[in-house]
C-alpha cells in the first residue's frame, strides 16, 4: 500500500509492507515526509511501542536508498512522521521495506 501527497519541494508518503515469509507475517508501516529545499537530516516524530523501535532500522533504509537515487546524503531532510504497529507481525525487516520503498516511491511521484 503506497499513498503520497505532494506540495512544493516536499511530499508525504506512506507505504505499508505485509508479506507471509515462512509460518508468520512481516510487517512495518512508515509514514516519511521529505523537504527537498533542505539540506540532509532524519528527525523522528513517531510513537513506538515501550517494546521495540526501528528507528535505526528506518533511517539505513532511507540513507541506502537515497545514496542510491542520488549518489548523496546532502538532501532531503527526512521525517518519520507516524508508523503503523502491529503486536504480532511487526518487525525490523518490515519496517526496513516499508522504508526504502517510501523512499523510492517520493522519487517516483
């Protein structure tokens, strides 16, 4: 699930990952804005639960992907606007996709 919205110099995606792998489901959900009229950074906005937070994970992601599109980490500014969490399937390599395919989708739209 992708969905984006876009203004000037920035737009808003959110992409949801949920795949069968094995005898269990891998989930991660991120909503990321990017700001292309400002230099490089990853700001967390999003709630975790007190168990577990792949913020870490989230912001490799971006930052491989970005090197990847761009060659270069000097811009956007990335924001981790929400996440979406579930109890059971939630987990690190979800979010990981979730992430990368968000980045690659702003660059898409």
């Amino acid at each position: 699930m992708a969905g984006a919205r876009n203004n000037t110099g920035q737009i808003e995606v959110t992409f949801g990952y949920r795949r069968h792998v094995g005898g269990r489901f891998v989930h991660g959900c991120v909503t990321l804005q990017f700001d292309a009229l400002r230099p490089y950074d990853f700001i967390s906005e999003a709630r975790w639960p007190a168990s577990d937070n792949y913020e870490a994970a989230i912001r490799e992601a971006v930052e491989e992907t970005l090197r990847e599109f761009q060659g270069h980490l000097k811009s956007p500014r990335v924001r981790l606007i929400r996440i979406e969490w579930d109890d059971i399937d939630s987990d690190e390599g979800g979010f990981r996709k979730a992430a990368a395919a968000a980045t690659r989708a702003a660059f898409e739209t």
